[in-house]
C-alpha cells in the first residue's frame, strides 16, 4: 500500500512486515532528522497500534543527496578535488571518465548494522553547465527487537549522527559549500 499527502511530498509505504516513510524535498522546506521524525512518529504508532506487530527488529534510514558542481571553464572536473575518497583514474592512457559508480559498505562503528554508500554521476543537460552526482546513504540498524518506540528512534538518532559525520568525511569542503546547510535544532 502507498499513500502519498496532497503534495506528494510524503509517503508511507506499507508491506508485509514493513513500515516506510519517506519525506522529499520541496521548494519550501528541506527535511531534516527531526521533521522527518516528528512527521514519522505518529504514522509508526498508528502502523504498530492497527497491525500489532511483535516487535520491530530493524530500522532503517535513507538519504539522498543530489549535487550540482559548476563545470570548470576547461571542462574537465577533478573528482579528489570534490570527492576525496573517490577512486580516479588517470587521464593517460584511459582517457576521461565518463561514469561513475563507486559502492561502499562499512561496518557502523556506532550502531549495529551496515552502512551502504554510492556515489554515482547524473546525466545533466549542457546548457545547464553543471557535473550532477548522487549519493546515496542507506544505514540499517539491525536487531532492535523491541516495540519500545523511544529505544527505536534512539537507535535512529545514533544512525543519523552517525551518516552526519560520515556525509562531512567523504566530501570536501568545496563540495560541502554547495550545499545549503540544515541547522538541527530543537525546532527542526
């Protein structure tokens, strides 16, 4: 089952031993943790309350990232220089690259479960001028095992913080300017 909001802006997916909420960006607010959180919650309580579930075993978090990097007047885009723990490939004798897609599994150091991470370019129009790259984040925490929705979402918060840092590491403080920052607040 998928119910967006008038908008389209929010969606809940339900399944078989799952419950999804997803919260897009719009030209009038980008999601943070919290919003998400605050939007989340009373759907989750709704989906344990309707179909009663033993326990929730596994929570999972997942970011998209879009960014747009002004393409240098000679064309060509040092990946280091935006994407440090980018793989490149010298120029001689492969020529330049034209795809990217690089694959990242870790260990969370922090929370029980993986974090999976691709960095992949976009296609873009000419005219726009512009190298698109997505990156993708996908933390699970695994064996939660409780129906304690405070345990849940603290396990949450330990994942977000966790794909903060990790998100601040992997890309350079060129591209990280061109993001407009989310302050987390209270409110937020």
């Amino acid at each position: 089952v998928r119910l967006w909001n008038h908008d389209r802006s929010r969606l809940i997916q339900i399944d078989d031993d799952q419950f999804a909420f997803h919260v897009l960006k719009t030209p009038a607010e980008t999601p943070s943790f919290s919003r998400v959180r605050a939007a989340a919650q009373p759907n989750l309580e709704k989906y344990v309350q309707v179909f009663l579930p033993k326990q929730i075993r596994h929570a999972t978090l997942h970011y998209l990232d879009i960014v747009e990097i002004p393409r240098p007047a000679g064309g060509n885009l040092n990946l280091l220089d935006y994407f440090p723990q980018a793989v490149d490939l010298p120029e001689d004798p492969f020529g330049p690259i034209t795809a990217l897609n690089h694959q990242f599994q870790v260990m969370c150091p922090v929370d029980e479960g993986p974090l999976f991470f691709c960095l992949q370019n976009l296609p873009s129009l000419p005219e726009q001028n512009v190298f698109r790259f997505q990156l993708e984040w996908h933390k699970q925490s695994v064996d939660v095992n409780s129906l304690d929705l405070a345990a849940v979402w603290q396990r949450m918060g330990v994942a977000h913080d966790y794909m903060r840092d990790c998100f601040n590491a992997a890309l350079s403080s060129s591209t990280l300017s061109l993001f407009e920052p989310i302050h987390e607040t209270a409110e937020n």
